[in-house]
C-alpha cells in the first residue's frame, strides 16, 4: 500500500516574509503538517489519492477525516502561496469572480469574512460547484467542501487559507483579521487559476 508523505514546499520557509514568518512556516510544515500524515497513515492503508478519499470521508474513521482533512487541506495551501506571486486573476476566472461577487475586491472582503466569523478552528474557501459556479464557504476543523460529510457547499475547492490559530498566532496573535490581510499579499492567483481549470476539467 502507498504511504502518504509530507509534500516538499516549493519556497524557504523565510520567503513569505514578512507577510507569513519564517517561525511559523517552518512549525506549520515540519510539525503540524507532518502529524496530519503520519496519523493518517497509522489510520488508513490504501493506494486511493485523496481526492478518492474525501468524497467518502463519512464512511471512515474520524482519525481518516481529520488527518486526511489536515492533509489535503495543507497541500493544496503550501501551492497557492508564493514569494512571487500572482496578484490577480486574470482570464476565465477573473470573468467569473466579476460576474458572481462584482469585483476581486468583493471576493476578498468575502472571504476574511467568512474566516473571521469561523468559530474556534477552520478553513475560508473559494471552490468550484457541481455545477461549475463559483462561492464561498467556511468549514471546522480540517474539513473542505469536497468531503461527503458537507450538507451542503460541497464542490471542489480551489482556494483555501487556513485560519487555525497555528497558523498565525506567532506573528499576528489573536488578530486573524490582520493575517487574512496579508494572505492576499502571498496568494499566487496563477496557482489558484491552475485549481480553477482542473476543477472545471473535473466536472464536465
């Protein structure tokens, strides 16, 4: 059976600085991203991906759908973020955050919101319908909205910033609100553009 490993960051872990610190990224990878995968291992054997997994979280262990959670969330996180990043979409998706939210301006306002208001631990996401629309959600813990335990928002996320409290409090203390102002700074939108295509590809 395939055993699941801790993804290389494409990036040092001082390269976000000073928007995410070099202490912080180096905990937030080496140790809490490092525990999702080992406890997943402990808890599942399977040659699936995660993208199989998620969909049928509901049918497995809580240490499945919190590890896998951890794991999926935080790899496709470490891919959106970049010391030279991409500041704004551009092409099809930036026509479709025009179309559903107004402005780039709007989505971004939408989404601090909903990773300010998340109660305790969680996630902000911008994902890809069913349908092939876009929106926004929140979730708990290390769920997303491609897993099956979803009533609803569930689609396939293409944009995620992590608002557990491990993942700023080093920098930014108690103040989230600060944080999710400077994720904007180090969102790569080419990364986030590359999500969106695959997803659409996904869906047809």
């Amino acid at each position: 059976m395939n055993k699941f490993e801790l993804p290389t960051l494409p990036y040092a872990y001082n390269a976000l600085e000073p928007h995410f610190d070099e202490e912080t990224m180096t905990i937030h990878h080496q140790r809490h991203h490092q525990a999702y995968v080992d406890n997943l291992n402990k808890a599942i054997e399977t040659n699936q991906r995660l993208e199989q997994i998620m969909p049928q979280v509901s049918k497995l262990s809580p240490a499945i759908r919190n590890n896998g959670g951890g794991h999926y969330n935080h790899s496709l996180f470490w891919k959106i973020l970049s010391p030279s990043a991409k500041t704004e979409p551009t092409g099809k998706l930036a026509d479709e955050i025009n179309s559903t939210f107004g402005s780039l301006d709007k989505l971004k306002e939408e989404i601090n919101k909903a990773g300010v208001t998340q109660f305790g631990s969680g996630w902000a996401w911008l994902y890809v319908k069913y349908n092939g629309t876009i929106a926004i959600t929140a979730t708990a813990n290390q769920d997303n909205p491609l897993m099956d335990t979803q009533l609803t928002d569930r689609g396939l996320p293409i944009l995620g910033v992590d608002v557990w409290e491990h993942a700023y409090y080093l920098k930014y203390r108690n103040k989230r609100a600060d944080y999710l102002d400077a994720f904007w700074s180090v969102l790569d939108w080419e990364a986030v553009e590359r999500n969106y295509e695959e997803a659409l590809a996904k869906i047809k």
